[in-house]
C-alpha cells in the first residue's frame, strides 16, 4: 500500500456489520484506511462486530481500537473524540457510516416511530458527530469528514423516510462544509448506488422473505454499468480519496459511487 494516511487518526462509526457473506462498507473503510497507514478507531454500538473488524486489521499488522458508543445519542457522540484522542493524541479525519432503512415505508404506511428512528440514526447521528469532533478539528486547523450518504437521496423510490434522510445527509454536508471551510476543514459526502453488501441483501432478504438469488439479480439487473452492483471497496476507495491530501482542494462535494445510476436521472 501507499500509505497515504500515513500517521493519520480515523473514526469510522458503524464499523461492525451486519452478518453475511460479503463486506459491509464500514468495515471495509476501516480495513483499507488500516493498510494505508491509519489508526483507526471503531465506533459501533455493536462492540462485538467492531471487534471482529478490529481483529481482521490486527491481522494484517494495522492498530485499531474499538469503542461501544450509540451515536443517536449525543453524550455518547461527545465521548468518541475524548476517547480517540486519548488513544492515539488527535483525530483527523471522521468517517460517518452509520444508517438503517428497516420499518420504512410509503406515506400512509410509514409509522412515526419508524421515522423517528430511521432520521435519528441515518442524520441526527451524522450532526451530532460533526458537532462533536469539529472542536478538535478547528483547534489543529485541519481534519476531514465523509458522510455516507445515498443514491436515494436524489433517485425515485418508495421508502420516503431513508430517502428525506439521506437527501438530509447531503444539506447537512454542504452546510458544514461551507461553514467549516475558513477554518481549514474538509466535508464531502459518498451516495453510494446499489452495493453487494450484507445489510442490502442479507438484511433485505430476511426483512422480505424474498431469496437472496433475486435480490441480487435484480439489483445487479438496476446498474447502468457493466457488472451489476459495486463492492463495500468501491466506497471505501472513495472514503480513502476524500480523506487523503489527495483530495486537499475538494469539500462540500457529493461524490456519487454508483455505477452511472445517477445518470439515468433527468
């Protein structure tokens, strides 16, 4: 590898996964800011999946620790820096992975608890961790921030609270960004497309009752590009851009990750 995050300090929230038999994007951010030189802290409310993560970067000579934390929860967001810098001394760049979609619905079918819990997890999260690291950010003059957004927050689709959330990661982006920028900070956000991950078709299938075998297919049968879906890497590659010195000049950028489905909008 490169290294270049060589001597550079990552939080990645969601860094654990759901079960299944390919990588999920947290995870694979978290392995390839590893071999590239990072220490990487893992945030997930599911410690014992960010563990596994941790050992898998462990395994191949990188340093990651694990930290337990719920990032709806805005103490809890407040303690992921503390304890990051406590680690490993500072905090450069923050990956924010987390989002659901389960429960969600069309209009008249959507419950309210189900709102409530998919816009706390897929945007309250993400603006209470901006908020959280950014002091630390402005006193060094300097870090990097990439939200995981998606291709829904601008494509049609049925499930009206992922995607209002969503489209509110990309404003949120943009409003940080703006405001962060003077001070020498970087915000973009990924809107990944349609991705072979666990959570999109272990997690779908067992929400559906649908076979696994006709969900890929018909996602991979959606992608404008030749091959079918992308792969958790193809985020992470991104996520690994946006937060090098290779992408220095670049913030409040949308970048989409998504095999020309956006290009189909219009």
């Amino acid at each position: 590898m490169s290294q270049r995050l060589k001597d550079k300090i990552a939080i990645i929230t969601g860094a654990g996964q759901t079960p299944g038999e390919t990588i999920g994007n947290g995870r694979a951010t978290a392995l390839l800011f590893a071999r590239e030189g990072a220490k990487v802290l893992l945030v997930d409310r599911r410690p014992d999946s960010a563990e596994e993560t941790r050992r898998m970067i462990e395994a191949e000579g990188g340093r990651a620790s694990v930290l337990a934390a719920d990032v709806t929860q805005a103490e809890d967001c407040r303690i992921v820096p503390v304890r990051c810098t406590e680690m490993f001394g500072r905090v450069d760049v923050l990956v924010n992975n987390v989002g659901i979609g389960g429960g969600d619905s069309g209009l008249m079918k959507l419950k309210e608890e189900n709102w409530d819990r998919i816009m706390d997890t897929n945007l309250k999260s993400m603006f209470l961790m901006c908020q959280s690291v950014m002091p630390y950010f402005v006193k060094q003059g300097a870090g990097a921030i990439v939200n995981i957004s998606s291709i829904a927050a601008i494509a049609s689709m049925n499930l009206i609270a992922y995607k209002v959330s969503k489209a509110g990661v990309n404003a949120l982006t943009h409003a940080v960004a703006m405001g962060a920028a003077p001070k020498g900070i970087r915000v973009n956000a990924i809107m990944p497309g349609l991705i072979h991950t666990p959570m999109a078709i272990e997690g779908w299938a067992e929400a559906t009752g649908k076979p696994k075998e006709e969900i890929v297919r018909a996602r991979n049968e959606r992608v404008p590009l030749k091959g079918g879906m992308g792969r958790a890497w193809d985020i992470a590659h991104a996520a690994l851009f946006l937060a090098s010195d290779e992408a220095k000049f670049i913030t409040a950028a949308v970048l989409p990750v998504d095999g020309g489905q956006s290009g189909l909008i219009g």
